[in-house]
C-alpha cells in the first residue's frame, strides 16, 4: 500500500498528559499538512511542510502542538499537557509539488485522539 | 465565522439520477477550489477541482461549476451510484494563503438503489 499512513489510529489519554502522532506520506511527495477534524465539521488547516521546512505554522491551535518533519519524510505531531478540547480526529495529508502551485492532497485515515 | 459553507447537511437521490451539492464561499480571495469524498473510518479522497479563471471542470461523471459573481459552486454527479454514498466536502483556497485549504462542514450523499 503508497497512501498516506498514521499511526496510531486511535489514541485514548489523560488531560495533561503529551501524545505524540506520525504520519508516513506518499514517498514522492514533498508537501505535507496536518488537520484537525471536529465532529460534524470539516477538516481544519494546522500547518504545512515543504519538504523539510515548516512554511505553515501560524494556524496550530497553541504553542502546546508543534509539528516536525526532521528528514523530509515521515512527520510527527506532538500535543503537550492535552486538554479534553483536543479530542478530535488528526488528519495527515501529501500532495506533490507542481509548477501550478496547489494541486488536490491525498488524505491518511487519521488519528483520533480521546482526551479523557 | 464560516469562510465555506455547504447548507445542505444531508441529501438523499435516487440511482441514476444526478446529484448536486452545492458550496458556498464568503472569501472573494479564493481562486482555487476542490472537491473531496469521504467513506466512514477513511480519510477524504480528493475528487476534482476548479481554478477560478473557469466555469466549468468535467472529470467522468464528476463536473464541478464556479459562479464567481454569486460565490458559489457546485458538484453534479451523473449518474449516481449506490457506491457515491459518502460525505462531500468542498475546499477553497487563495493563492495570499499559501497551502491553507479551507473546508466546509460537509454534505452526506445517500444514493438510494
């Protein structure tokens, strides 16, 4: 299987404590987004990659979630002292770079987190 | 305050009819707009998009039309299949906002047989 891939898939903690997601994206792809979903609502913009470099990053919810992609490659999310508020499901998603700019990203199935 | 919007939450068709959804936006900066499928326990699937100097995009039974005087766009699907039963949601973004796609909450499809 070359989609998108998260693990883990799902992720039942304790306020306060820190989790951590990754996501392995498609190997020829250079940008790479993470999202976070709500029930009944579409997914929302957390932060972008191209290549090694987060260009994207105003959009986290707060200076408690911070995104890594140290290679290039696989990304991690990381949500210290979680509040129940950051239940959701966390998605990650590829796309390749084109010369026309934005293209159509290739979404994993998403981690979803239970904050209890 | 919702920068893309799909009002319908839910819409029923019959196999072989057409449907359509309909999107919504408020931000005239958008100048790119998609297209997504989304089946239970999957991520979206991206569907088709449109650039806003078009009116029109065809991908098989998928055509996506852009009316940029109102705002709004819409998905046909001709003919639906009982398999287009999943959720739409339609995504805009502007080339000021870099790779920041704004979502819609979604529209469920049920195809009935």
């Amino acid at each position: 299987d070359t989609g998108v891939s998260q693990d883990p898939r799902h992720k039942i903690t304790k306020r306060g404590q820190n989790v951590t997601f990754r996501c392995d994206p498609i190997s020829e792809h250079n940008r790479l987004y993470w999202y976070r979903q709500t029930l009944g609502q579409g997914p929302e913009f957390l932060t972008y990659f191209q290549n090694e470099a987060q260009l994207e990053k105003s959009r986290l919810l707060s200076d408690r979630f911070s995104a890594e992609r140290p290679k290039g490659s696989f990304s991690t999310l990381e949500i210290q002292r979680t509040e129940q508020g950051d239940s959701a499901m966390y998605l990650c998603a590829s796309s390749p770079w084109t010369s026309g700019g934005r293209v159509g990203q290739y979404f994993g199935p998403g981690t979803r987190l239970t904050v209890l | 305050d919702q920068q893309v919007k799909q009002n319908s939450p839910s819409l029923s068709v019959q196999e072989g009819r057409i449907s359509i959804l309909n999107c919504d936006y408020t931000n005239s900066m958008f100048d790119y707009f998609l297209w997504y499928k989304k089946y239970p326990a999957e991520g979206p699937t991206f569907l088709i998009s449109i650039s806003s100097i078009k009116d029109k995009n065809e991908d098989g039974r998928f055509t996506v039309f852009l009316n940029k005087s109102a705002k709004h766009l819409s998905l046909h699907i001709v003919p639906s299949q009982p398999g287009d039963s999943a959720v739409y949601f339609c995504a805009a973004s502007a080339l000021d906002y870099g790779q920041n796609f704004v979502f819609g909450p979604g529209t469920r499809l049920s195809v009935l047989p």
